[in-house]
C-alpha cells in the first residue's frame, strides 16, 4: 500500500492519457477533480490486489459519453458520488474500494476523487489496461463477470439504476440513457470481488500510469528528447512523425467519432497516416495500408514535450508523433479479439500484433 497525494495526481492522468489512446477523457479535468478532493478529503490508499482480501467488494466508478463534450460540460462531482453509492445500496454489502475501469486520461483519476471523499481505498489495476468506447469492452466480460447493477448519474441529480441480461445489452441502454443525460454520465458498475479481479483485471495500470508520466515531466526539465523517452517508458514503438492536416470529428450515439490525417515529416516525409478514432484511436494507415490496430495501443504526442493529445484535443497545424504499445494480453485471445478486435469495428483486416510489424 502506498499514498496518492496531490505531487502524484499530475503524473497519473499524463501517463493515463498515453495509455488511453486518445479517450478516457480530458486528463486536466479529471486531474483538477482529484487534486482538490485530496486536498479537502486527504489522501488516497493505493492497493495492489494481493493485499485485500479475497472477499473483499470492488466497485469501478468512470464517466461514460462523448470526450468532446466534458470539455464544455463539467461534472459535478456529487454525480460520480451518487451513481457509486446507488450501486453500492442496491448490493447491499459492505463496499471495500473503488477502482479505475480503463487506463484513460479522466477515467484513471475520477476514482482518485471518489476514494478522497468518500474515504476509501483505490486498487491499482483497470479492467482494459487502456481505454476503449463501449461498456462491454473490459476483460471483466471476457471471464463472464457482469457490468449490472449499473448507476448513472448527472449534474441535475438525475440517478438510473439498471440490470440487463448480457453487459452488450448494459451498453445499448446505457449509451441512449448517456445521450439524454447530454452525452455525458458518471457511472459505476462491474461489482467483483478480489478474487475475481485477481483472475480478470489488468494490474498495476495506476502505477504504470504514473511512471509514464513522471517520465514525461522529468524529461521536458532535463530537456531530453521526448517522444524517444516516452516511448521507451511505455514500451512501445514511433510509428509516424508528422503534422496535421485535417481533422473530421462529428459527435453521434454518445461517441466522438472521426479521422485525423497527418502528412509525414523528417524520415516520413512525402507519407500521409490516417487516424480512425471512436472515442479511442481504432486503427492507423500509412497511404492506406495498415500499420496498428485495436487492441493494440495508438497514442498521439506532441513532438516537441511528448505530452499526449487525446482525440479532442487533434488540431490542425499541430506537429505530432504517433507511437503504439502492445496490449494486454487477455485482448489477444479468440473471446478478446471478438470483443475488441478490428473487425467488431467494422474493419475487414486481420489482427497483427504491433511488436511483429515492428520488431
């Protein structure tokens, strides 16, 4: 166990926008949110898995909707507190810790704030090891754990609460209930035990997160290169450097949807990478050839401070580099591919780990 403090809050959503390949939210945002519930609340209780007990209950908190959109419409914070306590009620047990449901810049921190108000402990795994659109895609569902009883909440007060037969079901109510909520709800769902998330959840992405991070910080006061340094941290590859070119973004179904297309620079000058993104970045092309696709991670980084610009963010003008990192490993299997895999997308291309196109 360890302390989150304010001095840790910075690193974890940079290094959580890395990992969220474009989605999970604006990272300052959700950054703000925390470092001022810590401040008023206290610090955070960090845990690993294997230092709760087995028995012990796990509720995931995260915001669901259009990233686009949290830029203009700023949560409240009470909405995350009542969709957690909701679930929690409707249980009826005791409630041990809450948890992040995917590696995304707000997604890693929203429960740094629910854990500082309501004094609980945070565990240091995620249920995806990045972040992707839709509710079903976790690794929780992979193992046949089920997202309902489900809690959504708004700004107004406004509190659904939801069983469904199958999590893509808990995602379909979910996603219409997000839009009339204003494309954009706090949720809280995925109720499990330690002993399930040591078999399903993906560990230690709170930490990893903030080691990306802190790398990113210490390296632009050094003054070192900052793509190959967070490259390296993050284990990856630099698969395009260039700058951008047009950005088509468009908000439907609850989704940031759309393509950024980026003219090389340097060794790839005279290429053009496309970005296809749903919330996350999904696939890139370079001249319409495949390079990268879901699961695998595709992050966007400033070229000159290797901080990560997440899909709402994309501007024309912008000099970036482009970098991918393997997943995890449960996304490679048959029921992970089926799950999260470039066809359920909609794109007729077989999988290709990322360290095989580039080793």
């Amino acid at each position: 166990m360890r302390l989150l403090t304010e001095k840790n809050i910075e690193d974890i959503a940079l290094g959580a926008a890395v990992l969220g390949t474009g989605g999970g939210g604006d990272p300052y945002i959700g950054m703000l949110m925390a470092r001022q519930a810590i401040k008023d609340y206290g610090s955070v209780e960090l845990y690993t898995l294997d230092e709760l007990n087995d028995d012990d209950l796990i509720i995931p908190t995260a915001m669901m909707g259009a990233p686009t959109v949290m830029v203009e419409k700023m949560p409240n914070g009470d909405d995350i507190i009542n969709a957690f306590k909701s679930v929690g009620k409707y249980i009826g047990k005791p409630i041990r810790a809450t948890m992040s449901i995917e590696a995304g810049g707000l997604n890693s921190v929203v429960p740094i704030y629910v854990a500082a108000r309501l004094r609980l402990p945070m565990v240091d795994a995620d249920g995806m090891g990045r972040a992707f659109p839709e509710l079903q895609m976790v690794t929780h569902t992979i193992y046949g754990l089920t997202a309902t009883p489900m809690s959504m909440s708004d700004e107004r007060g406004n509190t659904v609460l939801m069983e469904t037969v199958n999590n893509k079901w808990t995602e379909i109510f979910a996603r219409s209930i997000t839009v009339n909520m204003g494309a954009m709800a706090m949720i809280a769902l995925y109720a499990a035990t330690v002993a399930q998330l040591k078999e399903c959840a993906v560990a230690g992405t709170i930490t990893k997160a903030e080691t990306i991070g802190r790398t990113i910080r210490v390296a632009r006061a050094l003054e070192q290169e900052p793509v190959e340094t967070v490259r390296a941290a993050a284990g990856g590859y630099v698969i395009f450097r260039g700058k951008i070119a047009d950005v088509q973004r468009r908000t439907e179904g609850g989704f940031a949807r759309g393509d950024a297309f980026i003219d090389g620079i340097d060794a790839y000058a005279g290429k053009r990478l496309q970005l296809s993104f749903q919330n996350e970045h999904l696939i890139a092309l370079i001249d319409g050839v495949p390079v990268v696709t879901v699961p695998d991670l595709i992050a966007t980084l400033d070229i000159d401070t290797g901080e990560p610009i997440t899909t709402e963010g994309l501007r024309y003008g912008f000099r970036v580099a482009v970098i991918a990192m393997p997943c995890a490993p449960a996304w490679r299997t048959a029921a992970g591919l089926a799950l999260v895999g470039p066809r359920y997308f909609g794109y007729d291309i077989d999988y290709v780990p990322v360290e095989e196109r580039y080793k």
